[in-house]
C-alpha cells in the first residue's frame, strides 16, 4: 500500500476528504498538500516506526556486504544506524563472525595486535552521514567478502507512491487512534478503543510474519 493510501485510509475513518492524486516530491514541501492531509501523514510515519520496532519483520532484512583490506581493522556499513544484526558471515570462508565490546577489541591490541582471519567484530561510532562503522578483530590480511544479515528500518515516507514494508493493517489502525486523540473529541473513549484494535491487528501481523522464522 501506498504512502497515499495509507493516509486516505485513515482520512475515511475520520470522515474526511481525500487525497484525490499523488504529490509532486515530499509531502511537506507540497503545496497541493492541506496541513491537516500532512498531520496524518507524519502520524503515518509514527506509527510505522512503532510497528517496525515491534517485530524482526521479514521484509525489513537485508544483507549489507563489504570487502575487506588487509591491514584495515574499521570498516563503514553504509546502513544508517537504526539496524539490527541478526548475523555476520564471512562469504568467503563460511565463518560466522561473534559480537564482542569494544573493550575487548581493544585488549587484543597490545603489545601486538592479531591479524589473521576476523573472528569478531564491534562497534565504533558512526560516519560524518551517521552510517555504523565496526571494527573486526583480528586484523585482516587477506580480502574476504562479509555479509552482514540486518534489520533496517524503512526511511520516513514522503512520496505518494512508496509502498510501506510492513503490515499496512496495523500502520493504518495505530494512526487512526494516534489521529483521534490529537483531535481530542471523544475524552479518549473512542482511541482507546482503536488502540486495542491496533494492537490486536498488530499482534496477527506478527504471528503471521513469524511462522516464516519459525526455525530461528
């Protein structure tokens, strides 16, 4: 489901008029776009992030891959920083690399630091761009190709046509409730009960979802 139907959806539910066609860019730059249209659109995106924070959702896993530099002991994910590793394999030798802090890299520093094939890997800090770096121990010295399995969450919508990841049940039903209470009519009766529905709906999205990882 589109970014715009998603916020149409919502739109019915409150009984009001519709975004009849898609908008040139991102939302809020729109001029085609009322105030009010661009309030549940950013509700939208609240409750997106809710959702996609709930559940390892299949269809937010990609694999993040780098090659590596023999002597380079940091490498950069390119990947922002709201992600999740779920697991990081050396491609080239099959070896599942462990996570460790950043306190242990730095013991195996001293008086020499290893190299060899990384075993392990932490994090340390982010780029200018706030993309995750990660240092690997030991040291590589030869190039091998890792594959990082990830979470990563979905960019906040903006164009019409960008089709959410996840559920859309649940996305639509958590803005709803969100959009009834920030209009503040009912003295909280009627969001509450769209919150149970929202939880619910969300509760069988991940039910569903789960019975594809069932192995995990």
């Amino acid at each position: 489901m589109t970014y715009r139907e998603l916020i149409n959806q919502v739109l019915i539910r409150l009984r009001e008029d519709t975004i009849p066609t898609n908008w040139s860019g991102a939302i809020n730059d729109s001029s085609t776009v009322s105030a009010y249209h661009k309030v549940i659109g950013a509700l939208i995106n609240d409750s997106k992030r809710s959702v996609e924070s709930y559940h390892d959702w299949l269809n937010l896993r990609e694999t993040v891959s780098f090659n590596t530099v023999a002597g380079t002991k940091n490498y950069n994910l390119s990947s922002g920083q709201e992600i999740k590793i779920l697991d990081v394999v050396n491609n080239t030798t099959g070896i599942h690399l462990n996570q460790v802090s950043k306190v242990y890299i730095n013991s195996v520093k001293y008086p020499t630091e290893n190299t060899g094939e990384p075993l392990y890997y932490a994090f340390n800090g982010s780029d200018a761009s706030n993309n995750l770096k990660v240092d690997l121990s030991p040291v590589p010295t030869t190039v091998d190709t890792l594959d990082f399995e990830i979470i990563k969450h979905q960019d906040s919508l903006t164009s019409a046509a960008t089709i959410l990841k996840v559920p859309f049940q649940p996305v639509i039903l958590g803005a709803w409730a969100r959009a009834i209470a920030e209009r503040g009519e009912d003295g909280g009766t009627q969001s509450s009960l769209a919150a149970v529905e929202a939880n619910e709906s969300l509760k069988q999205s991940v039910i569903l979802d789960s019975g594809n990882t069932q192995y995990e």
